[in-house]
C-alpha cells in the first residue's frame, strides 16, 4: 500500500499534497480533542458519585456535593472523614482529625468511620496505645467514578509495631448516587488473609466495622439527644452487646433529625452480629467479642481462626437517613439491602 500511494503521488501536485496532509493533521487533532473531553467528564461532571485522588486522600462527591473523604497516607489506618449526610449535615465526630467546639477528646482512634480489631493474631489493631498496630495502604486495584455510583478497591498490609506483617486485606467501598432521595449508601466490603499462618481474630469488645458519631447524636453526654434501635426492638443504653440483623443511632444535628443504620450482611460470619454500641458515640458491629458481651468466662469463646491460605470476607452496609429508624423505612431498607438491591 505504501509503495502505490507513493506511485500514485508523483502525478499530485505539491500543494495537492500538502492539503491532504492538513486535512488528516485535522482529523487526528478531532479525534485526539474528543478522547479527551470524554476522558474528563467523569472529574468534571457534577452529576453522580465523582472520586478524586488528592496526596493523601480521594475526595468523594455525590452531585457536585462533599459525601467524604477517604485517608488512605500518613495514618494509623484509612478511615472516612467526614460523612456529610442528608440536609447537607457533618454526622460524625471531627476529632482528632479537626479540633472544633462542645466535642470530647476521648478515644483518638475512634476516626469518624473505620474497620479496625483489637485482638489480631494477639496485636492491637484497634486502639493508638504504646505498641499498636497499623493498616498501611498498599496499593489502589480500581478507583471508578461514575453516574450511579462510585468504587474504590484498595489493599492493605497490617503490620505490627515491630514490623511483623500479620495479615492483609482487599476492601471495597461503594457509594451509591441517591438521585433526589434524602439518604446517603455506602456499602463496605473487606477480605482478610493470612500472611504467614494462621490467622485469629480475637474475642474482644474493642472493634470493629465501626463509626464515631457526632456529639449532638449521641445517647448520652452535655449536648447528646440521641437514641438507639436495633431489629430486635431493642432500645438505647440496652442494645450494647446485644445481636442483631441492624442497628441504627439517629439524633439531632443543626436542628435536623438523622441517623446512620448499619446493616449486616446475613452471609456475614456470626450473622446477626452483635453490636459495641455505647451512649456516647461509639458504634460498631463486632462478630467476635462474644465473651465479653454475654459475660463468659472463657475469654476465647469469641475467637474466629481463618486458615492459611484461606480467607474471610466482611460485609456492611451504612444508610445514612433522615428522621427516626421508623420515618427512614429502616427495617424495609434492610430487607432491600438483603434481597441485593440498592
């Protein structure tokens, strides 16, 4: 082919040529301009779950709007801060990220929502005490914005604080595009690996798919006006270490009512789990503390061992809502949650 155009070119004139050759310069400047508007729109676009890499965190919008920001560097371990929920209203904690007014500086590892365990082949992996260990980021696998939702997949290495790496997991976090519904959805799913051995997770309290509410929501405290519910019936100070297919913590903020369910998945080990939910904020499902949430005296009766070369898999849902439980639907949403709907 390049010989018989070469041929057939000697009987064109030079500006012949020469306007051929603009011509396809054009076209491939067209084609080059396209690709990249189309490649764009998803970090410009305002409408739908957009995800950004910033140096130390990606920035999660819902329609042009802050839903929260995922730390992934320079931290014990990524957490979610903050979660902007429905009304446009911060619904967790600010410290020890931000100091701020009429807030408690108790727990610092308590870092607004996070998946963390206290007892992990022995090593605490919950709390910033002397000796604790930390979930560093390895490596993003997918960061995908999009119109209905938005993904990120990440893997991380949990490693003691003498260097010794116990485990590592891939997690997933899912943001859901609510369209005009007054509610935010994340679902959190997190697989757990034994890096050398066995791996036991331990039956304590301290942990572990948990969030920090804001003050305003909480049960108990100088500002706190908030209750707890959980599918059982269950009510307020009564709901800690009790089992349960859902828990929801709603109270006010700036003078609006909401609240964050947490559903947990029935495929879930130890389905329905039971829940490290107290009066000031504190909320967290947490399969393995059986021991110290029914009062046994064999303090391994919770312990859940995962083989080498076998894995365990985690999964939750957060419906961030308006109102009480009973004015978000929150036990209809469970039933949708489960049956695999949004």
């Amino acid at each position: 082919m390049k010989y018989r155009y070469l041929c057939r070119s000697r009987h064109e004139s030079v500006s012949a040529r020469i306007v051929k050759l603009c011509v396809a310069l054009a076209a491939v400047a067209a084609v080059s301009a396209i690709t990249k508007v189309h490649a764009q729109t998803p970090a410009t676009s305002k409408e739908g779950v957009q995800i950004t890499q910033l140096a130390d965190r990606l920035r999660v919008e819902i329609n042009g709007k802050l839903f929260a920001e995922f730390f992934f560097k320079d931290v014990p371990r990524p957490s979610c801060y903050p979660l902007i929920g429905p009304g446009e209203v911060a619904m967790t904690r600010n410290w020890p990220m931000k100091d701020v007014l009429n807030e408690d500086h108790d727990h610092p590892h308590h870092r607004s929502l996070w998946f963390a365990h206290g007892a992990v082949n022995g090593h605490d992996f919950w709390s910033e005490q002397k000796g604790f260990g930390k979930t560093l980021h390895d490596e993003f696998i997918e960061v995908k914005s999009g119109k209905d939702f938005g993904l990120i997949k990440q893997r991380n290495k949990w490693v003691t604080a003498a260097g010794d790496l116990v485990c590592t997991d891939e997690r997933s976090l899912r943001f859901y595009n609510p369209g005009s519904a007054a509610e935010r959805i994340l679902d959190f799913e997190i697989t757990l690996q034994p890096a050398k051995g066995d791996l036991t997770l331990g039956d304590t309290k301290e942990g572990t798919m948990a969030v920090r509410l804001a003050e305003t929501m909480r049960l108990k405290g100088k500002v706190g006006k908030g209750h707890i519910v959980n599918s059982a019936g269950v009510r307020d100070g009564d709901t800690w270490g009790k089992r349960a297919e859902w828990c929801d913590y709603y109270g006010p903020v700036e003078g609006k009512t909401v609240g964050i369910a947490i559903f947990d998945h029935p495929q879930n080990p130890r389905h329905p789990t039971w829940w490290h939910v107290r009066d000031y904020g504190l909320y967290a499902a947490n399969p393995f503390g059986q021991h110290d949430f029914e009062k046994l005296s064999d303090k391994t009766a919770g312990d859940l061992l995962v083989p080498a070369g076998k894995s365990v898999t985690f999964r939750y849902r957060f419906y961030l809502h308006e109102g009480d439980e009973q004015q978000a639907k929150v036990a209809e949403k469970y039933k949708a949650y489960v049956s695999g709907q949004k």
